[in-house]
C-alpha cells in the first residue's frame, strides 16, 4: 500500500469516528437531558473537563495571553456558552430526533444567514437548491406531525434553533477573524470555563449531587474530551487527508444515524414527519446532483 493510499484510509477511519461522536452527542445529551443532571451540570461537566484536560497543553505549548483578546471572548459566548447551554436545555424538553432536525437541519440555513451577514458571503444556485430540499422536508414534517394529537413542538426546539445560529455565528467569525482551528478550540473551551463556573456554582440549579458517578464520568468523558477535544482534531485531520467536500458528506449523516438509534435506544418514536424531515435535511446536505460533476473535477483528484 502507497502512503497515499495509507493516508486516505487513515482519513477514512477519522472521519468514520468523527460521525461516531457527532451521531452520539445527540443521544448522549438526550441521555443527560433525561437523567437528574441539569443543563447546567451538563454544561459544567462539558467544559470543565475539557480545561482540566487542555490546561497543561496551554501552559506548555501555547501563549495563553492571547485568549485575553475581546474576540476569544466573542466566540467563547457564541460557539461554547450559547451553543451548549441552548442544546443542553433543548435536551431536556424535546426528543433526540427533534435536536437531529432543529439543530442540525437548520444549520444550513443560519450558515448561509451569518455567511451573508458576517462574511459577505453569496448564495449559489447548490446552496439554494440544497436549503430548499431541506425546507420541504421541514416543512412536511411539521404539516404532519401536527395532525397527530400525540406529538407537539415547544421551547426545545426553539432552544435548537437558537443553538443552531449560535453555532452559525461562531463558525462565521471564525472565517472573517481567520482564527486557527487548534487556538480557536482550546481558548473557547478555557474561556467558556472560566466565564461559566463561577455563575454555575453560585447561581444555577444542580442535580449533580443526585447523579451517579458512572452518569457524571460518561457525560464528562465525552462532552468534555471526545466533543470538545477529540472530535475536533480527528475532523481537522481527516479534512486534510479527504478534503472538506468528502468529510463534509460524511457528516451529514450523522442526525440520521442518530434518530435512528434513538429507536431502540432511548424509546422514542422515528415518525412518518421526522422521516420526511430527515430525508430532506440530509439530501440538501449532501446535495447528491455535485457528485457527478465533483467525481470528475481536478479538486476530486487531487483529494483522491
């Protein structure tokens, strides 16, 4: 085997647990939505151990005193506060396959939105064809699920869709600011730390000490370590050996996986709507009909 074929298996595998983690923070976060832990103990648990866990790598490996600029602060509150804090309570009010739909589905839509906006980004003719096929899908899961008396939408999913701008914003203003994926990681999960635990400790509801230790280490582990850490350079590596284009497809599956295994999993229904909307956010995502014309493209070979 060539080490360019080494190199594109090894992205292969990174990006196949990368999807593993991204399917799995939605079913994590409904677990701990579900359980006595509060949104807030969740959020805690999230980025206090991802700075226990960065903390020596900073001291050793990076100037911390960049993490004092206004902009570190700036995105801390977009892409880890408010993102966080708005799923996490999106968690505990709503079904996992709602935060699939809302949370992921609507990405697309607040990307294009706060790329306008922040960047001065246009709209191409795949962009606007993709966000349709998403928006029927949308739209055709709620016309059926609100016939059905058994099944409402509420304030979780508002929290979805507000974490989901969030996130939108955050990753615009990482692209106009042109800051490194690696500082931009580690300074919002310090930053997020540092503002957060204080008001936590002295202010927010806890069910922390009611929770179990095995609940406590699993949502510390992966929120903490897999999501903010791991996951992270496992998709900025695998973007570099498979380029954007492929790992984005990839990943596009993962709200999919994740409401299926909801299923058997958490015991919460996969509907005719949350089907059709799932089928439409995952095809404007993918956007299939670029396939053709990416496979024979010199960017396809070049990634290949």
């Amino acid at each position: 085997m060539s080490p360019t074929q080494r190199e594109k298996w090894v992205g292969y595998g990174l990006v196949v647990f990368t999807l593993s983690v991204w399917a799995s923070f939605i079913l994590i976060s409904r677990l701990a939505g579900k359980s006595v832990l509060t949104p807030w103990d969740t959020t805690a648990l999230r980025f206090g151990t991802a700075t226990v866990v960065l903390l020596p790598y900073v001291l050793l490996k990076m100037d911390i005193r960049q993490f004092f600029h206004w902009r570190f602060v700036v995105v801390a509150m977009l892409g880890g506060l408010g993102y966080a804090m708005l799923a996490y309570v999106g968690f505990s009010l709503a079904p996992a396959a709602h935060g699939a739909i809302f949370l992921h589905g609507l990405l697309p839509f607040w990307t294009a939105f706060m790329g306008w906006m922040i960047v001065g980004e246009h709209m191409t003719r795949d962009r606007w064809l993709g966000l349709s096929c998403i928006a029927l899908g949308i739209g055709s899961m709620a016309v059926i699920e609100l016939q059905n008396p058994n099944t409402h939408f509420g304030w979780g999913d508002v929290m979805f869709a507000g974490a989901s701008a969030s996130w939108a914003a955050f990753a615009a203003l990482l692209k106009r600011w042109q800051m490194p994926p690696i500082a931009a990681t580690v300074g919002v999960a310090i930053i997020s730390a540092v503002l957060y635990m204080p008001i936590y400790w002295l202010f927010l509801p806890s069910g922390l000490a009611q929770a179990s230790w095995p609940v406590i280490a699993l949502q510390a582990g992966f929120q903490g370590v897999l999501v903010v850490i791991v996951a992270m350079v496992t998709f900025i590596e695998a973007a570099r050996r498979l380029g954007a284009f492929t790992v984005g497809c990839f990943l596009a599956l993962a709200p999919m996986l994740a409401a299926s295994l909801a299923v058997p999993i958490l015991d919460e229904p996969l509907t005719l709507g949350l089907m059709l909307g799932l089928l439409g956010m995952v095809t404007g995502a993918l956007q299939p009909w670029k396939w053709m014309n990416f496979a024979s493209s010199p960017v396809a070979k070049s990634e290949d």
